[in-house]
C-alpha cells in the first residue's frame, strides 16, 4: 500500500512509518521537523520536509497515498491555551488541507490521532467509553474533536473511510522529554541524569498510559479494517503521578525523593479509557503494562541520551 505519514518524524509516527516499512508498504513522511527529529526518520521513507499549514495539495498529488495516517499536529495543551488560533491552526486548518488535498486524489482511508483525555474532559464513570459525552477543557481537545467531526462529514459526501483512534496518555522510545507534556520522559530523563523532577501538586493526579508499541499495532489493524468511526487506544488502568515517579526512580536505579510544586491550576484529576470497542471491532488490546513499558522507556534513554 502507499501510505503517507505526517508527523512521520516524531514520537509517535516515526514508530508507525517503521511498522508499516516493516510490513513492506512504501512510506512517505510530511513534517515541518518542528518538534520531530530527522534521526527518528526511517531511511527507507521518502521524507519531504513541509508545513501542513500550507497547500500540499501538490505533494499529495505526487505521493498519491491510498492512505493517509495524520499525526502532524501541535500537541501541547499549555499553547492552544495560551495561544487557541496558533493550535487551530496547525491542528484545524492544517488537517483540513491534508484532508481536502486527499480527497480531491482520491484518497480511500484517513487514520487520525485524535484524543482521548483531551475530548472527554472531566469524566462522568471510569474509564470512559466512545459514547461518554465530549466536554473538552482546551482549544487542543476542541480542535481534535471538531476534526472528528470534518471527518464523519467528509465520510457521508465524499465517501472517505476514517478511524479516530483517541489515545490515552502514549509514551515509550523517542518521546520529546524537553516540552510539558509526556510526563515519563520528563521523569526518565531527569531521573536517570541525577536530576530532580518536581511533581504538581499532592502526585494523585492519574492518567491512561499507553504504551507506544501498542499504539502502532492498533495503527497497523486500522489499515485492513472496514470499521468507520472513533476508537479508544489505552489501558483501562489508572497510574499516578507518585506511582510513575517510584518506578521509574527504581527501574533507573536512582534514590531520588520525590519533590512537590504547586498543583498546575484547571488540571483534570482523573483520566481512564475503555478499550472494549477497539477490542471487539479488530481485536485490540493492550499488551504492554506500565512496568514492562517503563523498563523499556528507562533502557532506551539510557542508550540514547540526549
Ligand atoms: N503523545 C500523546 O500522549 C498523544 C495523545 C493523544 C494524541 N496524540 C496525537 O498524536 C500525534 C503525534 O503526537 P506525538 O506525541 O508523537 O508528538 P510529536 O510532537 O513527536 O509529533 C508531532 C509531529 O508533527 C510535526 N508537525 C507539527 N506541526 C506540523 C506542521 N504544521 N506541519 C508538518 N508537521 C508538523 C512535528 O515536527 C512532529 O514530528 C499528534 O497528533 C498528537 O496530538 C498524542
């Protein structure tokens, strides 16, 4: 298959343009390499170094992807916050342009990254399923979701087959540990230089971690499904922050106390996510837990320190 990934050169995406060259299908990567990495980059992808905020309309038109995996976005909560049109516009008009010049070349299937903790909001039952009510706390999780809802739109006149896969909290190798999100790379990194993280507030604050390695096998399974719609890809466990911070002081094998700042104000308290949908639609489940995903975290930083 002829598959473009954006956002190819970052955490999550590089992993999924591996698993698909793996597979044997032609990869081709858009990214602006603004928070991703030309080491990330498989060599036997075609990379083209673009902005999804402009027209691509012609790169598209020369890849001819059948398929498009969009992970290009701005993934920082605090900045849609702080700056809601900058996030739209990365994450709204930016999406729309690979849509639109997909459609218009006859693209057959869009798989998304959208979100789970950020779409939802503060829960009503735990852990939450695709039919729990969205209520999303920051222009971020507006944006993902108001993409969710140009695809189901694009699906009912233009024919275009999609998969949301809302995420939990991903983590694991290649995770970015110098921007505020991605609590364990923050952790490891700081962990395994001697270095003290600070946790917000009281530590009890909990989140869905899911393991990037069954992220991408959950975007391989969205290439030969016939399944339209959202999807939820997490763990059903809930972790906290004081949970995290032991096991990966212990797998780092550094005796650093925990050390505690002011809560961040507006953080949500509790996130947790029902996979049954993905499990019962193409036989998804997660098979990496927080301990196993953490040891491997720890063991990749070690090698590749940054
Ligand atoms: N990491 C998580 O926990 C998580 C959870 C839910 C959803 N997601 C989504 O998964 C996707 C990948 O996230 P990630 O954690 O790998 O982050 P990342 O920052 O490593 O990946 C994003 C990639 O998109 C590229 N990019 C950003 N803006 C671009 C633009 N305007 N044009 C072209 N390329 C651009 C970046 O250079 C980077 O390589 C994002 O869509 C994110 O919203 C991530």
């Amino acid at each position: 298959m002829r598959i473009l990934v954006t956002g190819g050169a970052g955490f999550i995406g590089s992993h999924i343009v591996d698993a698909y060259i793996n597979a044997g299908h032609e990869v081709s990567v858009i990214d602006n390499l603004s928070t991703g990495n030309k080491n990330n980059l498989n060599p036997k992808a075609k990379f083209y170094q673009a902005d999804i905020r402009e027209d691509i309309s012609v790169l598209i038109k020369e890849i001819n992807p059948e398929v498009i995996n969009h992970h290009a976005a701005q993934i920082d909560v605090r900045v849609s916050v702080s700056n809601p049109a900058f996030d739209a516009g990365a994450n709204i008009i930016g999406t729309l342009n690979v849509i639109e010049a997909g459609v218009k070349n006859r693209l057959k299937k869009f798989i998304f990254a959208s979100t789970g903790g950020a779409i939802y909001g503060e829960q009503d039952y735990f852990p939450a399923d695709e039919i729990h009510p969205t209520r999303p706390l920051s222009p971020y999780g507006v944006a993902k979701l108001a993409c969710e809802k140009y695809l189901y739109y694009y699906k009912h006149n233009f024919g275009l087959d999609y998969i949301a896969l809302r995420y939990a909290n991903v983590y694991g190798p290649r995770q970015n540990p110098f921007g505020e999100a991605g609590v364990i790379a923050i952790f490891t990194h700081k962990l395994i230089r001697g270095e003290q993280p600070l946790i917000n507030g009281d530590g009890l604050q909990s989140r869905d971690y899911v393991y990037v390695g069954d992220v991408v096998k959950a975007n391989v399974k969205a290439l030969g499904t016939e399944f339209t719609g959202e999807l939820n890809i997490a763990t059903g466990v809930e972790t906290s922050v004081n949970e995290l911070f032991s096991n990966i002081s212990r797998v780092s094998g550094k005796n650093i106390t925990a050390s505690h700042g002011p809560a961040k104000k507006g953080e949500q308290q509790r996130s947790c996510l029902s996979y049954e949908k993905a499990k019962s639609v193409f036989g998804w489940e997660p098979a990496v837990s927080v301990a196993g995903g953490i040891k491997n975290t720890v063991e990749w930083f070690l090698k590749n320190p940054r």
